[in-house]
C-alpha cells in the first residue's frame, strides 16, 4: 500500500510523495497534485485530449508540430482539431472554410471513425481494469467510480488514475485528462480545467466556493438558449443561484429549476452506472377487452408514460426516442416512433408524444395491448431544457417534480392526475 500518511500529495510522473516545494523532490518535475482531499476523492471523469487529432498525430509523427483539424473537405465542418489549431480560433462543428481562414497552414485530415472506435476501446479495456464501474459519455470519455478499489489496486484512486494516465500513453500513444471529485458533475468540470493531460481535483469542502463566481454555462444543460433567458433574469454567475431557493428556481424554470438549485451547490447524488446494461425503457399493459377509442386508450397510456419516467429518472437516464407500441385484436403488432428535439425523462413529454403518435393510429381498429417507451438512452444531464417554445411545459414540469416529492413520501397512489383517473381529453393539461 502506498504511504499517504502525509496527505499532502505525489508527483504524477514518478508518483514519489510531494512532501513541498514546487517540483518533485526525487525526479524534479513541475506535475506535483496536491490537494487536502486527494487520497478520500473516488469519483473520476476521464476525458482523451483532441482525441481524433491525437490518434492521427500517433500514426504519422509528421504531424506531431503541426495545426491538424478533423474534417471533411473545404464544404465541411470540423470533427475536432488539434491544441494548436484551437489556440488560433479552430473550434468543432466550425464550417471548413472558417477553419483555415483562422489557420491556414493546418493539415486537414478525413475522418477514420473505425480507427477511432478502435482506439476508444482499447482505452475502454483498459478503464475497466480499474473498475468495473465505468460509465461511457461518448467514444473518448467516460465516468468511472473507484471506491473500494484500494486493496485491489494497493494505490487509493488518486495515485491509480495517474498510473492509469501513464499507461495510456504508453501503450496507446495519447494523452487524457482527467478529474477527480465527490461526485459526477464536478469530476467532469475538474477534466476540462487543465487540458492536455490535465489532472484536476476538486473537494467537497471548497465546492460552493469553487463554484460562487463560476458562470451558470457551467451547469449541464445550461447552454446558449438557458443563458440568455437567465440573463434577462438578471443571473449570471452560479453565486446567483445559490442565494435562491429551490421552490422559486423550480416555479420559474421547471424541472430544470431543480438542477440549477442542486448543481450551484455541488449537490449531485446521481452513480456512475453501467448505462449500456439496457438499451431501452418501456412499460405496456395487454386488456381484458379490445379498445379502439381515445378515451378508453388514454388512461393506460398516461400510466404506462409515469411508469416509464419512475425508472428513467431512478436510473439517472433520459430518452431520445419516444416509442408507442399497439397489438391490435388479431395480434398484428405497430410500433410508431418520434425522435424528439432533446432527450427526456418526464412523463408529461413521453406522454404527450405517445398520445400524439396515438391519435394517427386511431382508425376504428381494436387494440388489445398498448405500451410506451423511450430508446436511444443517455445521461439525465442533457435532459429536458427549458421550452421556450411552449411556456407551459416549464409549469407541467414542475408540477410533475412536486408529484414525484408526494408520491416518494406517500405512496405511488397518493396523487393521480385527470388522466389516470380516466378522464383523460385531448388538450387537458394535468
């Protein structure tokens, strides 16, 4: 077992302990992580570095000094491009021509998605030999959960990840960074800190503090759109937000309101979790008799819909693709699909999706079963933003927060709305 007696840090290149001063006492290097936490801190955000450009600077050392963007052709946008492309203005998704008019002197580079995957395996291996807890966000990035890992590795995790960080240089030839923390969100905002080979940490005892004069983009979930209607609210900093309360937060921006009130103080309870254990969430019901009317088809619907959104949000997952599924009195089976502008894990917008599906298939045909689902799953955080379009959905959301509340405390059956209950019309709003 590693010496962390003095709980004041290790060198990240040869890992002897930091024990002061600004270099490494044994091999002299700068890359000393220090922090009061350091050895107590399990949760980790893995992040490869300008990952698609690093695999082609690998492959042709040519390139190692050169600006290199992620492309396709000058009518294309870029995939990602190198450090030095971004220091002179290159950013992902800008359109090609932009791209070399702020650097033209970078080597474009087509794509080689198979390539990529199979390096973003290898890496994936090799995280999983640290834990079994790994949860990918993408090709390059992934959560991992180190508790109870010690006596495996005879290192606490901190010293494991910057192990973990030499290996995959020097087998895979990139570099990652990585972020260390109590919990999820801060782990991902420690791995974008420091970039390249960055390792950041980030304690709970400093959280709030750390956070206080941080701007609200910060937040997942919190993108251009969210910002500006905060702006017009007068909050731009985190700091804002934690001086509120949550009831306030929820009334104005609905379920997003809750995420603004736990983030701001570094509240995140959500697990790192095996998110390719299942690749759908569904619930279906068959009937005693056929049904071929929407007021007869709504009740389950709107039921099945909260079943769906209980485990969606007990898993820490949302959905990207609504599914309705009917089996009709001769068991034909019709499955109708939306795929929905941002992912979600409500059962007001699954259900209002499903019963619009529904309401096409509505033709005098008897159904004997119903069900509702969503796929393309992924994590809570891209879930459900603000509706600027429909500015109830905000009110609907919170609605729905506040009868979660009374359900976890009283029962499932402790609060139904008009639609469980049968009375279900086109347009009623719960």
């Amino acid at each position: 077992m590693a010496d962390t007696s003095d709980n004041t840090g290790f060198c990240r290149d040869c890992l002897a302990a930091a024990r002061g001063g600004r270099r490494c006492g044994k091999c002299g290097s700068p890359r000393l992580l220090k922090h009061p936490e350091l050895f107590q801190l399990t949760v980790a955000h893995v992040d490869c570095d300008a990952f698609y450009a690093s695999v082609e600077k690998r492959d042709n050392p040519e390139l190692a000094d050169k600006p290199v963007i992620i492309g396709g052709g000058k009518r294309g946008v870029v995939s990602t491009a190198c450090y030095i492309a971004r220091i002179r203005g290159v950013k992902s998704a800008m359109p090609m021509f932009k791209a070399l008019e702020a650097c033209p002197d970078a080597v474009v580079v087509k794509p080689d998605m198979e390539k990529y995957a199979r390096v973003g395996r290898q890496i994936r291996a090799m995280m999983q030999d640290l834990t079994p807890l790994v949860q990918p966000l993408s090709i390059d990035e992934a959560f991992l959960d180190l508790a109870g890992t010690e006596r495996l590795h005879h290192d606490p995790p901190a010293r494991t990840l910057a192990k973990f960080a030499k290996r995959v240089e020097a087998e895979v030839g990139i570099t990652i960074s990585v972020g260390l923390s109590y919990c999820k969100f801060l782990a991902k905002v420690a791995s974008d800190m420091n970039k390249p080979r960055g390792f950041s940490v980030i304690g709970e005892a400093e959280a709030v503090e750390f956070l206080k004069p941080k701007p609200v983009t910060l937040i997942w979930g919190v993108g251009k759109a969210f910002a500006e209607t905060l702006a017009r609210d007068g909050i731009t900093e985190i700091g804002q937000l934690q001086q509120m309360q949550e009831n306030d937060l929820m009334r104005r921006y609905g379920v997003m309101g809750r995420r603004l009130y736990s983030l701001s103080r570094g509240i995140d309870d959500r697990r790192v979790h095996l998110n390719d254990e299942a690749k759908s969430v569904s619930a279906e019901t068959t009937f005693f008799d056929d049904h071929a009317s929407l007021e007869a088809l709504t009740p389950p619907l709107r039921a099945l819909a909260e079943q769906v959104s209980k485990r969606l949000k007990k898993t820490a997952t949302a959905g990207r693709t609504v599914v309705l599924k009917l089996k009709t009195a001769d068991f034909k089976l019709r499955t109708r699909n939306r795929r929905l502008e941002s992912p979600t894990q409500l059962a007001d917008r699954i259900f209002r999706e499903g019963l619009s599906l529904l309401d096409k298939e509505l033709d005098g045909t008897k159904f004997r079963l119903i069900g509702i689902g969503v796929t393309d799953l992924c994590d809570e955080d891209q879930a459900d933003p603000p509706d600027l379009v429909d500015p109830d959905a905000s009110r609907r959301a919170a609605a729905e927060a506040a009868m979660d509340k009374l359900r976890d405390k009283f029962g499932v059956k402790s609060i139904e709305t008009g639609y469980t209950f049968g009375r279900g019309k086109r347009g009623h709003t719960p």
